[in-house]
C-alpha cells in the first residue's frame, strides 16, 4: 500500500474516533509521548494531555471530522504529512510528524488550525 493511503488510513482512525466521541480512542492514536499544538493554546505532550484537548473539543461540538493528506514526505519510520481538515467547524489544514510504533503509523506532533 502506498505511504499516502497508510497515512490516510491512520488518521481516518483518529477522525473516527473524535466522530464517535471517544477521547480515549483519539489520544491512543498518538505516540506516548506525542503532542498536540492546538491554536491559541500551549502544546498538550503525553496521552492524558492529549484526551483531554480531545475531550473539551468533543464537549465543544466538534463532529464531522475528514482528514485528507495533500502530500506525505517519508523517513523509513518517520514521516510527515501535510493535509486539509474539513469538520462542523470549518475547513482548515494541518501538518503532522508520524512515527511508526509497534508495527502502527501513531501521531507524534500535531499542529492544525481551522481557516478563518
């Protein structure tokens, strides 16, 4: 399978998860020690850190999510990913490093914003 359609396949887990309402399924998509560096707030590191912004946005109303990468750059067990979001919120982009742990594509950072 070509690296874009595991990319796209991994972050379609995380999507699901945020649609379903599951913090807990959404911060497991992360490394342990992976981060979230939201807009306007200060990086969120490690999986409790994670679930939680997850949570509070889930509690916000944010549903609909669809991630779709424009563009996957690859490093053997690191890659990043360039893509456009789409949710009740709006469209936006964002720009994520992967690594690959225990054999599975996981989030290590994470950096998004919904256009204005």
């Amino acid at each position: 399978m070509p690296l874009i359609d595991e990319i796209r396949e991994a972050g379609g887990k995380l999507a699901a998860a945020i649609n379903a309402k599951d913090s807990a399924a959404a911060a497991a998509c992360y490394t342990a020690d992976g981060a979230v560096l939201p807009p306007g707030a200060p990086i969120m590191t490690g999986h409790a850190a994670i679930q939680g912004f997850w949570q509070a946005a889930i509690d916000d109303g944010l549903g609909d999510v669809v991630l779709e990468p424009t563009e996957v750059i690859d490093f053997g067990d690191q890659c990043t990913e360039l893509g456009v979001v789409t949710a009740n919120a709006g469209t936006g982009k964002y720009v994520v490093a992967w690594k690959k742990a225990d054999g599975a594509w996981k989030l290590h950072w994470d950096a998004f914003n919904f256009d204005a």
